[in-house]
C-alpha cells in the first residue's frame, strides 16, 4: 500500500498589543491580581454595551496586509454562543460571516535533515483573520475540589489566523508558527510571547491514502509552544496511522497534548456538531474601513482607520530584513535566521560590526559561537548578555591589530562575562597577555629560558 499523507491545518490565536480590551476601557496586564481589570462589560451586566477599540482593529490591518490578504472594507460581527464558567455572557463576539482579512498568505524557511546549509521554502494559504473577544480564565484547585473564575482576561482583543491545510508534519507546523510569530513581533501587533498566553495554537490533523478523500480530523487544542507543535503534530500523526493500520477509525474529537507524557489524550469529541447557534451581533454596526480613494472628504482621521495609511508605514518584515543582512555583510542565509530568531541579535551583531574593523563574516562568527552559546547555557536574553556590542568590538579591534591572540581573545571573553566592569585592554594588561610585537624582546626572553634551563638544553642537544 501507498504511504499515507498527513494533512495539517492550524488555527491561531494571537493577542493583540493593545492598552485596552477589544470592547471595554478595561486595562490590559499580564499576571495583575485576578479580577481586578473587569468592566461592568466585560463581567456581562445588563445594560452594558460593546465599543470598538481603534488600536485592535488598526493591529489586525496591520497583520492582514503583512499577511499579502484582501482587507475587507466591510466586515461584520457575529455572536458565537457556548456556556462555559468563564464566559459571562454565555457567548463571544468573532466575526463569523465576513471578517477582516481573508485569502492571504505566508512563506517559511525549514532545513531539510537538520542540517541549516540546507534550507527550503514553503507557503501556507492564509484563509482569513478575524476580531474577537478572548474567554476569562478558569482555575481548577484541587485542594479545595472548586473552581475558581478570573475574568481579567475576558474581553482582550484576539486576532485568530486560519491556515489553510497546507502543511504536512509537526516541523512545517513549527516553522510557520515561528515566522508568524516574527512577522507580529516585528510589526507590533502582539508581543506574541507564547509562555504567556499571548500565542495560542489550535492544529487540526488528518491522514489518508494519496488520491483519497481527507480522513477525519482531530483538533489538538490551546499549545503553548513552538517545540511542543512540533511534537503534537508529529504524535498524532503516527497515532493515526497506527489506528488505521490496525484496523481502528479516528474520531473527530478535540484532543489536547500533555507535554510530559509527550503524547495526546483526548478531551471532548466533536461527533455531535456544536450548534453555536451564531447570530449578527446586534449591538455593533458594521465595521466599515476606508483606503486613500474611498475616505470622505473633511474626515476626522480619529474616527476612521484608512488601509493605505497604514499599508505605507507598514516596516521591513522578517524575510526582507534577512535578505538585507546578508546582502550588506556577505553572511550565509542560515545565518540571517539565527540572528533575527533571537530578540535582539540582529542589532547587537550591526552594533559590533560598526565598531570594530573586523570583517563582518569573522564578527558572526564570535556572535554565533561564543556570546549566542553562552547566553543559551546561561538562560539569558540579549539584553541581559553581560557583554556589551561596544565590550566585544573592543575585544574583537585588539584581535584585529594582532595585539592579542584568538586563544587570548578567549581568555578575555571569559573574563567579561563575570561582568567586573573592566575593559578588555585592562583585563590583557592585567593577565599579560599581549603578543609580543618587539623581536628582540622575543629573544631575550628565549634567551632568559634557556639560560635558566642549561641542563635541559644539553640533554636536547646530545639527545
């Protein structure tokens, strides 16, 4: 029998930089006292009503146009009901029939065998991006057999990204997740720090024989991180495979992966489909959007979002920024990748570049090899590095003049990192570690070590 082809789709939610949530004043703040950011609208009384934070939609235009989608210039809001305790109004605003953003899409680097000189291009179909409002968050104690309800985040601002079923295995899943990640990072629309909440992702997997009918899909909900994407995926495919081949069928169920069995286990099944009983929401008008020919004359540009404003102010993206470095400093393309996956990198290693004479392909590899290991080994940031751009270009334009060795260019670095304060010419003065440049000094200094080792010296010579 032919191999089976696995089939990956993925739904993410992304939480929208934002001071305010989507439809209330209510702050926004990670880990603040529960219940303390809750709005008579975000708790559901009677009475209250939603308005529609600029920013938010502002940030999913953003990312639309980021994403190469068509903006909508008339999206609608819809009420999506499910009764959960952690859901107030017994429903969530989303955008159902006509969202934001639709047909977009977003190309990714992965390595093919591991191995980062070998790099392949891929690109999912982004089907569309909507606006919603996210849940309050339910805390289970055990202890006490009771769950508790804290609703601070009920009303933040969500954008939900669908991918297309475009992908084909946990690596490809990860990859793409990551630029996406990038991609909002680098335009500001969501900090996007998964450990957070702030990136949540849904993967709906599925196997079948080529030429057939997709098979039935599970989703794999709510992950928290790239590295455990990867492993969901990856499970529940061969969870699949195993099932068929022996003699089994999958269920079309919602799934979650435990990280420390480093499996899935199933949560509901989807057999019945839930009827979200989705309505227009009443209390919202249409939200209309406007590009540089559309906008009405004598608007007041604090009332209206204009696509084309924010088209042209829109910054370099992840791809042509990599482009950009290893145009401007003849480094290797997978090196470009390293330096922009980590928050920070890409400007200390320009910050070093110009500062030193050192060419930039001998900088990278300083930064790479010796300040990104150790910050890895150290569970440190780049801002947290102990070592300064200014520090090691210092360090690298003593190596540079041929004052110091690379053996002691290493010996400095170490001493830099205890973070004393010295500069690295005071820490080679200190250690004596200066090459000598002075021949005759060379020899009297030969000259000291024979004289002081005469006996050593015979044996050599009659040896």
């Amino acid at each position: 029998l032919a191999p089976w082809v696995p089939v990956v789709g993925l739904e993410i939610h992304a939480q929208i930089s934002s001071n305010s949530k989507l439809f209330s004043g209510s702050q926004v703040q990670f880990a603040a006292p529960p219940n303390s950011l809750v709005s008579f609208f975000d708790a559901s009384l009677p009475g209250t009503l939603p308005v529609l934070n600029r920013r938010c939609v502002e940030a999913a235009v953003m990312t639309g146009l980021a994403l190469k989608c068509s903006i909508n210039k008339k999206s609608l809001f819809d009420r999506k009901h499910y009764f959960y305790a952690d859901l107030p109004a017994g429903y969530q605003i989303t955008q159902q029939r006509v969202p934001i953003a639709v047909n977009g899409s977003l190309s990714y680097s992965l390595c093919i065998d591991n191995k980062m000189s070998q790099m392949v291009t891929k690109t999912v179909r982004i089907k569309q991006i909507q606006l919603e409002q996210d849940s309050g968050k339910s805390l289970h104690d055990d202890a006490r057999s009771q769950t508790l309800v804290d609703l601070n985040r009920a009303g933040v601002g969500l954008m939900e990204v669908v991918m297309e079923p475009d992908m084909c295995c946990g690596e490809e899943a990860a990859a793409a997740v990551r630029e996406l990640q990038l991609i909002l990072q680098t335009l500001g629309s969501s900090q996007a720090v998964m450990a957070e909440g702030q990136l949540r992702v849904d993967a709906n997997v599925s196997v079948h024989r080529p030429g057939e009918h997709y098979g039935v899909r599970t989703e794999v909900k709510n992950i928290n991180s790239v590295r455990f994407l990867a492993k969901a995926v990856d499970y529940e495919i061969q969870r699949q495979i195993e099932e068929l081949e022996s003699g089994g069928t999958i269920l079309n169920e919602t799934r979650a992966f435990d990280s420390k069995l480093g499996c899935t286990v199933p949560m509901r099944d989807k057999e019945g489909k839930q009827d979200y009983r989705f309505m227009p929401e009443p209390n919202l008008p249409p939200l209309i959007l406007y590009d540089a020919k559309s906008l009405p004359a004598n608007t007041n540009h604090q009332q209206v979002v204009n696509i084309d404003w924010i088209h042209e102010r829109l910054p370099d993206l992840p791809s042509v920024k990599r482009a950009k470095l290893v145009e401007r400093y003849g480094i290797l393309p997978e090196h470009s990748f390293t330096l922009l996956n980590e928050d920070g990198l890409a400007e200390f290693f320009e910050n070093v570049v110009k500062q030193t004479q050192m060419k930039p392909k001998k900088v990278i590899g300083w930064i790479l090899n010796d300040l990104l290991s150790y910050l890895k080994q150290h569970s440190l940031t780049v801002k947290e590095s102990p070592v300064s751009s200014f520090l090691l270009a210092d360090l690298l334009n003593l190596l540079e003049k041929k004052e110091i060795s690379s053996t002691a260019a290493k010996q400095v670095l170490v001493e830099l990192w205890k973070g004393e304060g010295k500069t690295p010419l005071e820490i080679v003065k200190e250690k004596k570690l200066e090459l000598i440049q002075d021949q005759k000094e060379l020899e009297q200094i030969c000259q000291a070590v024979i004289d002081g080792q005469e006996n050593e010296v015979i044996m050599m010579v009659l040896g």
